[in-house]
C-alpha cells in the first residue's frame, strides 16, 4: 500500500515538475550564449539590447543566427533576446507588442529590433546594416526595445 502511494506522490511531483520545466522554458527569452534567461522587459542599460523574433522552420531565419551569435561574440556590450514566435503564444504576444511600440505590423520573421530601428526579414545587405546600427548605438547609447514597452 506505501509503495503505491510513494509511486502515485512521485508521479504527481514529476508530472508537476514537467509541467512546471514546460510553462518557464515557453515563457523564457534567451540569449545566444547559453538559451537561458528570462523575458525581462527591463533590458540592462549598459547593453545594446537586440529583440529577435523568430519561428521554427524559418530559413531565414536560421540564416540570421550566426550572425547575431558573431556579433555577440564580437561586441561584448551588446545582449541577444530571441523570441520564438511560431510554438509560444506567450512570445507571439510580447511580438505584437514590440511591433506595435514601432509603429509597424507584426507580420513575419525574422524581425529585429535594436534601438530605434526595426527589420523585418534578412539579407547580407541587412546584416551590414544592423552591425552598423549597432556599432551606432554602442557609441550614442540607443534606447532598447524593452524601454518602449515600459510605462
């Protein structure tokens, strides 16, 4: 009789703990670096913060990632947030409400955003422009996307 309730408490934690892994791993923001982290909406002053929106699939925006993970590399005051759009509404949600901050429609990814500038989909020729914008906001302190959000 103990065993069968030792193992029904056991399943009832473990079940509680995936359940739990699931809904923070959704609701994170990563960086690059490590994919850990959390949506902070308070980005730290002393980075260039990049707001990256994404989906699963997106050639595109598979072709964007080494460039942002050489850029973070390269640029140490610079910090990455990227926001899978497709598979978390939660993302979806903070996508929508960054878009609308720039005055413009959420309407594909990639989209990037870093300082006051905003990109949506990716080239060679865009990459350029944005490591321009950033070495720019490096060098002005350009406001972060997450400051737009915050009243």
């Amino acid at each position: 009789m103990k065993k069968k309730y030792y193992l029904g408490i056991g399943v009832i934690l473990l079940v509680v703990i995936i359940l739990t892994y699931g809904l923070v791993f959704q609701a994170t923001g990563g960086t690059i670096k490590d994919g850990s982290g959390t949506i902070s909406l308070n980005d730290d002053p002393e980075k260039v913060t990049i707001y990256f929106f994404w989906g699963d699939g997106c050639s595109h925006c598979a072709a964007q990632k080494p460039y942002l993970v050489e850029w973070q590399q390269k640029y140490p005051e610079i910090e990455v947030k990227m926001f899978e759009v497709w598979k978390s509404p939660d993302n979806l949600v903070i996508f929508k409400q960054v878009a609308q901050a720039y005055n413009i429609e959420a309407r594909g990814v990639p989209t990037t955003f870093i300082g006051g500038r905003s990109w949506v989909g990716f080239s060679s020729s865009m990459a350029s422009e944005m490591e321009e914008y950033i070495k720019y906001c490096i060098e002005n302190s350009c406001k972060n996307p997450g400051d737009r959000l915050i009243k």
